[in-house]
C-alpha cells in the first residue's frame, strides 16, 4: 500500500479520499487522531482539514492542547492579533502542552490563514486529577468547567487503555483490565474524553451547524470507546473517526470509519520536558 492511500481497517477494502471527505463532510463532526511527537502525522491532518475546507459549513477545529479557558486567546489569534511568540506566551504552550511548537504551528497557521474557528477542548489538569481519585460523585462543584459526568466505561474500553498502557507486567498493581487498581486511570482517561466530547458537541449544537474538527490523542478514538462513546451519549450520534496507519502496524475492524497509510520513517520530534502526565493517546 502507497502512502495517502485511505482503506476499511480490518478488511483493507481501498476507499477513494474523495469518498472519505465526502463522508466525513455529512458527519456531526471529525475527529482526526494524532501520535502527538509524529509531524509527518500533523502535516497529514493539516492535509485532511484542508480538504474539508470547501464542504459548505463553517469549519471550526478543536484542540486537545489548549483547554477551553484560552478560547480568547485563539480567537485573537485568529484575527491576526498575536505574532506567533505572544501567541504561544498567551496560551500558555509550556506549561500545558509542551510538546515542540513546530509540531503544530503549521495547524494554527491554517486555521489564521483561513479564519477557521479554534476553540480548546481540554479542561485544567486538576480536574482529572479530581475525578482519577475520587470519582465523579465526589466533585464538589456542580458541571465543573461545563462538564458533565462521563459515561462509564465499556469493558472493551477498559480492555484497549489496559493494552495500550502496557497491559500486565509485574511493577504493576493491576494485573487485569477488570481490576479496581485500574479504575483510578480509567477514570482520568474518561474525564478527558468527556471534556474533549462536551466541547465538541456544545459548539456542533449551535445554530450555524458547523463541522467540527478534534485534533486528538488516536488513543481517545480507537474502536470508538473514548470521545466518540461521549459524543453518543450527549446526542451527538457518528462523528466520522479518521486515522493515520504505519504500514509496520495491524488494523482491525472497528479502529476507525478510515485510515490512511502513512509514508516510510516515522518523523518524530520529542518532548524535551514533559510537564506531568498524558493521556493515553
């Protein structure tokens, strides 16, 4: 298989991209997934979000990256008002995200470019703390942030973030998906789909019916457990799933409505700090 080929995971039927952004246009909303250190994957949803430049709704991207909080901040951006360093300053990039700016700037520079909404889907880190420990029903504020409680996690869900994070090994206290020493990651884990889904299906709701475009960890999307599960319960049924493949990698039926082939060599670009933990993704 060629890189930029889009084909059915699982079956490996070739799909023409036409046909997948012609799909992918009718949806709620996109949601593109993301190794976030790979460039050559963030050149790729750059690509994708292009192509759904011209499908006759407001586009609007949303961002795991920045929490919601920085809307102004985007929006300022946007208008032409920050030069790329206040921007990233304002924004807060090292403390939140820090991952290499020049991963992502050529997104930011596109939706500039061409007036494309930014909204922030993430919420603040304490928060997933918050709900990792103590649950949902012990937060003390009510809908913090605007959020409203996750839907519990399938067992199939419990059973991918379980294999994704390593599944068992013996310096790990849970030793199955089922174990109630996991419930504490899945929980966080559910609290960033949530956010993630919240934001996405508040502004998907609003009056100009925009498309909505996630640029999200593909752990968060993956056989539909993670944001997409959320954006079901809150009413906002088949958002469309598209993700990059390395041609090293399986597929199996169910990863996403379609993946597209990456080209040889993986470009990565490390964090040269991390700040805190991230999500599975």
């Amino acid at each position: 298989m060629r890189a930029g080929e889009w084909f059915e995971p699982g079956t490996g039927t070739s799909l023409a991209y036409s046909d997948v952004l012609a799909r992918a246009a009718r949806a709620p909303a996109v949601l593109l997934g993301e190794t976030h250190d790979r460039a050559d994957i963030h050149r790729w949803q750059l690509h994708v979000s292009a192509g759904l430049l011209g499908c006759g709704r407001p586009l609007v991207m949303g961002f795991e990256m920045f929490p919601a909080r920085l809307n102004p901040v985007l929006a300022e951006w946007v208008a032409g008002g920050l030069s790329e360093t206040a921007f990233l300053e304002r924004a807060e990039w090292v403390e939140v995200w820090n991952f290499p700016p020049d991963l992502y700037l050529p997104l930011f520079r596109f939706c500039r470019d061409t007036g494309t909404e930014m909204i922030g889907l993430n919420c603040r880190r304490a928060l997933v703390s918050e709900v990792g420990k103590l649950g949902w029903d012990n937060i003390e504020e009510e809908a913090p942030e605007g959020l409203t409680p996750a839907r519990s996690a399938t067992p199939e869900y419990r059973q991918y973030l379980f294999e994704v994070t390593g599944g068992a090994r013996p310096d790990r206290q849970a030793k199955s998906a089922e174990d109630p020493a996991f419930d504490r990651f899945v929980r966080a884990q559910q609290t960033w789909d949530r956010s993630f889904a919240c934001r996405i299906a508040t502004r998907a709701k609003q009056d100009d019916e925009p498309l909505v475009i996630g640029i999200i960890g593909r752990g968060h999307l993956e056989f539909r457990g993670g944001t997409p599960f959320q954006l079901d319960d809150l009413g906002l049924n088949g958002a469309a799933v598209l993700l990059p493949w390395d041609k090293d990698m399986p597929h199996m039926k169910g990863q996403g409505d379609a993946l597209c082939c990456m080209p040889d060599g993986k470009e990565r670009i490390s964090r040269s700090d991390p700040k805190g933990d991230v999500s599975a993704a």
